[in-house]
C-alpha cells in the first residue's frame, strides 16, 4: 500500500502507533483499552479471515481505516453502562460522536457507521434506502474479522434477521464487483446509477439491470419495515412522484409553469448581478439589520449572492432542458417508473415472507454472475480463490439456514458448482479418482460447504460397499465428515485410485 498523508500506519509497530494516536484524543481509559483490544484481534484473526474469505483489503489497510475514521471523525467516544441505557450504540457522524456498549465489536461496528459518508437529506426514497443499507452493511462486514474469527475456528454468528439481510445485499456486492469498488460506489454522487454502471462494465447490460432492480426493490422493502417512520416516508415519498405525475399530464400547464418559474429566476438573476457590479448598492444592502446580522462581513454576504445566483443559473438550465421534447418523456417516463416501482411495493411490503423472497430472487441473479467468473478465471490460483468465494458464499445465513440449504436455491447452486467441477477438472486444479463425472462431483462438493478454514488440505478416503460407496473427508488427521454415495454396477468399476488411501482433492 502506498503510503500517502491519509495513511497514518505503516506495516510495523500498530500497536505503539495506535498508543501515539489515542494520546492525542480525550478517550477515556476505557475506550483507549477497547480499540486496543479490537486491533490486537484484527492482528490475531486477519490470517484466517483472508483464507476464508478472499479479495479481503490488506491487514494494513483495514486497521488504518480505523485509524484514519478514529482520527478524523471520531472527537468523541463515550462508554455507556448497560444497566442504564437500552441502545448498545449511538453515532452522530455530524459531531463526531460514538456511544457504546462496553463491547469491542459494538465499539467497531460504531466506528464503521460513523465513517460511512454524512450526507445532507436526501429526498430519493429509492437511492435512501440503498444508502442505510450499505451503511448497515459495510458496519457489520466491517466487524466481521473480530466477530467470527477467534484464531481456533470460523463461524457466522449473526443472529438477528436484519443483520443478516444487510449482510448478505452487502456480501452479495463484495462478491460482484469487489470491497474496493464497493467503497467507491457509497461515496459516489448517484449511489444505484453508479452501481449500474460497475455491474454493466462486468456482467452486461441484461443482468446488471435484472439485479439492480430487485437489489432496489429489496432495500426499500426492507426499509419500510425498519419501523413507521420509514414506511411512511417512502409513502410521503410516493404521495409527491404521483403529484408531480399529474402535473406532467397536462403538457401545456406544465411548459407555462416552466416558462413562469425561468422568468422569475431570470428577474432575480438580473437584480443579483446589479448588486455584485456595485460596491455602493452592495453595501447598502448589506447595512440592513435582516443581512448583516445574518452575514459576519461584506464578503460572506458577496459569497453567498454567487452561490445563489449559480444555483439560479442551474434552474434555467434545468427549466430550458425540460421544454426539450425528448427530455419531457423521458423525465415523465423515469416518474412514471417511480409511481408504479413504489405503488407495488405498498401492495406487498408487510406480507409475511416477502423480504427472504426477494432476497432470495436477488440470490438467482447473483449465481447467474458467478458463470462469469467461471468462464474467465483460468490461472489454478485463481480458481481455488474462487473455490472458497463460493464455499463463503453458500454459508451465508438468511432467515434460519444457510443459501446452499435453502429449497429454492438448491438447483441453482447444483447447477453452477457442476460447471465449475468440470472447469476444476479441465484445469487439472481437482485429483479426479473416478470416470464417471457423478462421482467426482459429489465427492468434490464437500469442499462447497466444508467449515474448516483451509479447505487445501482436505483429503478422503472411499470404500465400496454393497450398493456404493462411503466417504471420509479429512482435515490432516482428523474425520470431519462422513457421506455415503448410491453406485450402480458401471460406476462401481469407474475408479481410478485404490480404496481405503487418503487422496488430496487438490493437486
């Protein structure tokens, strides 16, 4: 990682550097002690979670990104008493707050949303709705490394349902275009016109477009069941796009309202322009008590007149753009979308089952993407990287069980792994054992699902039995799993390799 002023680490020492940086805030002891502690099991869990997990930022990176958010947005942090207060987390990222439970993943998890960008309200119900979910998200990935990584094993241990349906809209874009780009996409001006973009650039117009709208879909769904704030400021929301929808009905109505709004700003623009080109009327405007009071000097006040007359500028741009023909019906169509978008959202928000649905379809279009990587990825570290993305993957929770024990995506999941087997095999990445591609792919399948953090050193050993095969996955010495596999007579002469040996599944 290159080392710009940003960057307050370097690769030694993170310890003494974070003891330095801490001097400099008025922490508490307590808090000094819980990033401390935070640091010291990033340092410990960091190899297995980039085993496990692949494509992961660098160590570096990820505790300078504390660094850095600890620096420059958090002035304050306050530890609370659990017996006194119910909320295990407060941020205000405006005045640089955090408030937590005495908990070192609560404590990260707060420094992860106060480093998510401060916007200023936002009036797309669409595009705010994608935001907290990303915001959510990013925070409970963020806090992933000290949550289900202990240096002995690796488990997910998300337990409440919205967590997990942040998480997995999270993951599912850190597995389509990667944690860096991800980034750039919250921070960018235009949030789901941005993710378009990325996911066009790599997968195509058609499945980019099939998975933004779903992916839209699901957030606002989910945000109106965040509680009755937000559902009603999706239907306030909605209420104004229908309201602006009947104005544009009227074509000729709606082009004089134009016309009478460019002319307003115009007389204004030209009255601004008179008080910038003359220090006298300037300054007698700016003697009066409503302004100077406002205003701490003369210049201020000029500041302020430019901005206002460039934002002027922006709506007669804006206005002339509008009598456009094509810009009409094209601004008209993208309301229209919004009414209809939102007024079937309103039909099924509260239905029982109908964000895991959604998620599920989501689920579709993500595998769908995986064929891509499958038919591009050729180097075999590639492809073993990709082995445990899928692995990461197909243990994701959503409601009760993990993707690959969900009915509805089991085919879809079957279907993908079997053409990345044959690429496996095709890559000689995979010790085939048998001639027969059945055989071979439910023995290989274990190492879609299997838990251990180093799935490289998996091995198996088989011995036929009456009507097929057992199977004994091993990690090193120990037994881990135990299967059994129905043969018919052809199959059971189709092995390559002695029974009753350990074979490496990878070459």
């Amino acid at each position: 990682m290159k080392k710009t002023k940003e960057n307050l680490l370097s690769k030694n020492n993170y310890d003494i550097q974070f003891e330095e940086l801490l001097e400099q805030k008025q922490y508490t002891d307590e808090a000094k002690s819980l990033i401390l502690n935070i640091i010291y099991k990033i340092q410990g869990a960091y190899p297995d979670y980039k085993r496990t997990k692949p494509n992961v930022k660098s160590k570096l990176d990820i505790i300078s990104d504390i660094a850095d958010t600890i620096k420059d947005k958090c002035d304050t942090i306050e530890v609370l008493n659990p017996t006194e207060t119910k909320g295990k987390l407060y941020v205000s990222k405006k005045n640089k707050i955090i408030k937590t439970f005495p908990k070192d993943i609560d404590l990260l998890q707060a420094i992860y949303y106060i480093k998510t960008p401060y916007t200023k309200r936002i009036e797309n119900v669409f595009e705010k709705a994608v935001l907290l979910a990303l915001e959510k998200g990013m925070a409970i990935n963020g806090v992933e490394i000290i949550r289900d990584f202990n240096g002995w094993s690796w488990n997910n241990v998300l337990e409440d349902e919205f967590e997990k349906y942040y998480n997995l809209l999270y993951q599912d874009l850190i597995i389509l275009i990667g944690e860096g780009e991800l980034e750039s996409v919250i921070k960018s001006h235009n949030v789901i016109e941005e993710l378009l973009k990325k996911l066009k650039y790599l997968y195509g117009k058609t499945k980019a477009e099939e998975f933004v709208q779903i992916f839209v879909k699901a957030c606002v769904v989910i945000y109106m069941n965040n509680g009755e704030k937000y559902e009603d400021d999706v239907l306030e929301y909605l209420n104004k796009k229908e309201e602006e929808l009947s104005e544009f009905s009227n074509k000729s109505q709606y082009i004089s309202r134009l016309n009478d709004k460019m002319n307003e700003n115009t007389k204004l623009g030209c009255k601004i322009d008179a008080l910038l080109s003359s220090p006298r009327l300037l300054s007698k405007k700016y003697s009066t008590k409503k302004i100077s009071e406002k205003y701490k000097d003369i210049d201020s006040y000029r500041i302020s007149l430019i901005k206002y007359k460039n934002q002027i500028s922006n709506e007669i741009t804006s206005c002339r753009k509008m009598m456009n023909p094509f810009e009409y019906v094209k601004v008209k169509n993208s309301i229209k979308k919004d009414v209809d978008d939102l007024n079937e959202i309103k039909l099924c928000y509260n239905d029982d089952g109908i964000i895991e649905k959604l998620l599920i379809d989501l689920q579709k279009k993500v595998i769908s993407c995986f064929y891509k990587k499958i038919e591009v990825y050729d180097l075999k570290k590639e492809l073993i990287s990709l082995v445990y993305e899928i692995r990461y993957y197909n243990l994701l929770p959503l409601g009760n069980k993990e993707l690959k024990d969900i009915k509805s995506l089991k085919n879809d999941i079957e279907k993908m792994q079997i053409e990345f087997v044959n690429k496996l095999k095709k890559n000689r990445v995979l010790d085939i054992y048998s001639n027969f591609a059945r055989i071979n792919y439910y023995t290989f399948k274990y190492i879609f699902e299997a838990r251990m953090v180093n799935i490289n050193k998996i091995s198996f050993k088989y011995k036929i039995v009456n009507n097929g095969i057992d199977i004994e996955y091993y990690d090193e010495e120990s037994v881990e799993q135990k299967i059994h596999l129905a043969l018919n007579k052809e199959e059971l002469q189709g092995f390559t390799k002695k029974e009753n040996r350990k074979i490496k599944i990878f070459l």
